[in-house]
C-alpha cells in the first residue's frame, strides 16, 4: 500500500506520549496528521510543539470530534478507562472509516498487571459500541512511547496487528512501517485480547531489568 492512499489520520488522544510519537513519526514520513484532544487549544499547542520538533508545520491540532471528522483513518490512543467515554463523543464522525486501537487495559500504578477486558479485548469492545459501519483494527499496544519522538533511533520490536478486515490491517501495517518498525498480520480481531496482554508483560520486564523499551519479535518470518 502507498502511503498516499491512507488519507488523513486523526490521532485521538494525541497528547499522550504514545499518540503524539506516532503523530509525529508519521507526519514525518509525510502524511496527513491531526492532533486530537479534549481541548481544541491542547491539541494545537501539542502539534505546534511537535512540529517545532520536527522543523516544519506538518501537523494541527483540534479537539477529537473535529479531529475524527476531518479524517479517514481515526487511531484511538486513550486510557482504557477513557475508552468508552471518548469513544462516545467521536462515534458520529466515525461511519466508513477505519478505526485504529492502541489501547490495552492494564491494573495498578505502575500498569504492570494485565486487566481482562469484560467484553474479550479492549479492541472487541470498541467494534461493538463503534458498531458494523466501522471497522477496527487493533495494532501498537506492545511499543514503548520512550524512544518515539526520536527518529534516529531504531524501536527494535514488531508490531502486531489483529482485525477482521484484511484491508484494514493492511492500512495498519503500512502506518506501523511508516512509523518505523515491522507490522505482523496476527489475525482477527479477537487475537488482540492476546496483544493486551503482552502489554502489561512488557511493563513488567522494562520495570525488572531497568530498560525503557522491552518489545516483541516474532520469528521465522520471510525476510
């Protein structure tokens, strides 16, 4: 897939660390990005600092609704806990769009415990309150936001990407491979119940060796 046809992203919860990483990791590969957020004037202030980073004016930012509206690819980089509430107030701008999910619910402080998601996977949840006129992906959940908004270094990891729409994963693998890193088909949807989980273990490991960015491979893949 050419990055061209992936349209304008809209990145919701794009304040967070991990949002606006992958914001600005994609606008500086040249796509179309939207910074949302609660607040329109926290979502500008976020892009105007990301673009400083970047040395250019490549991203803006609003609140999410506008942002959802004005998108063709909506990614969902909220709390769990946030999830149900923020996803609510974007659901009209969502009907024939692709809904990206990098949330994971996870248990305690330090977000080392993995909390199963009532309805199977925080990624299931979002397809079943989003309803069948939108089709969600779930991708992202085992990268660490550390090392994001430095472009020079290299996120050793891949990324799973699970969805029941083939086409829609592979919007989301050519957003992972324009962030930088290598997307993994892993399958349908409910795998990423699987993927949440991995979250919470990947916590755990950067907290008990002392790293920041512990992540994934997966092996015997074609070069």
């Amino acid at each position: 897939m050419q990055l061209s046809e992936i349209g304008v992203i809209a990145v919701i919860g794009g304040t967070g660390a991990e949002g606006s990483g992958l914001a600005w990791r994609w606008a500086n590969a040249g796509l179309d990005v939207i910074i949302g957020s609660r607040s329109a004037g926290r979502g500008a202030e976020k892009a105007e600092e990301l673009n400083q980073r970047l040395g250019k004016p490549a991203l803006r930012g609003t609140d999410n609704l506008s942002a959802a509206e004005q998108a063709d690819v909506v990614v969902l980089s909220v709390p769990y806990e946030s999830q149900a509430m923020i996803l609510d107030s974007i659901l009209p701008a969502l009907p024939g769009k692709k809904l990206i999910t990098i949330v994971a619910p996870l248990l305690g402080e330090k977000k080392g415990r993995y909390q199963p998601a009532p309805g199977g996977s925080a990624a299931v949840e979002a397809q079943n309150q989003a309803g069948e006129n939108v089709t969600v992906v779930a991708a992202f959940q085992n990268v660490g936001a550390h090392h994001l908004v430095d472009i020079d270094h290299e996120i050793d990891c891949d990324v799973l990407v699970c969805g029941d729409d083939k086409a829609a994963r592979d919007v989301a693998v050519a957003l992972v491979q324009a962030a930088g890193m290598n997307g993994v088909h892993a399958g349908a949807l409910q795998n990423a119940a699987v993927a949440e989980g991995l979250t919470a273990l990947l916590i755990s490991v950067n907290a008990i060796y002392r790293i920041k960015d512990a992540g994934i491979r997966i092996t015997g893949l074609p070069a």
